[in-house]
C-alpha cells in the first residue's frame, strides 16, 4: 500500500511526458496491492483488543478508494460506489 502517496507523482509525469498509460497502470497497481493486503490482514476483526488495529487497517482500505476513484475520475471513469 506504498503507492498510495505516488498519484500526484503520477499525475505530474503523466501530463509532463504525455504519456497517459502512466495513470491505468498505477490504478491497476494499487488494486493489485489492496487485494493483496485484503488477502493477508484480516481488515475487521471482532476482538475488542484489535479495536485500534481495525481502525487504521478500514483508514487505509479507505485511502486506497479514494486514491483509486481520484485516479479513475482523471481518466474520466466512474468508480462502482459497492463492490
């Protein structure tokens, strides 16, 4: 989930260089990191004691939409509001 603080780098060398491949292929990288982390870390746990645990673990699955549909919205794409 490192990438998420990449998209304004992306956003930049994508106009700088024309090059608009730049920002699918990191919506694709950043799904494939957020399936990953879904996958290995349970996101809710029902424990009061990984109340705190749970928490960040549901802020960062919300960075990872947020950063997501910003970039679909770039692209002129409508992000699903449920999956």
């Amino acid at each position: 989930m490192r990438r998420l603080n990449e998209l304004p780098d992306v956003i930049a060398r994508s106009a700088e260089m024309l090059e608009p491949h730049h920002m699918p292929h990191f919506a694709y990288e950043v799904a494939r990191e957020l399936q990953r982390f879904y996958e290995a870390c349970r996101v809710i746990s029902s424990e009061p004691a990984d109340a705190e645990l749970t928490k960040a673990r549901l802020l960062l699955v919300d960075a990872a939409r947020i950063v997501l549909e910003g970039t679909l919205n770039i692209m002129g794409m409508n992000a699903p509001e449920r999956m």
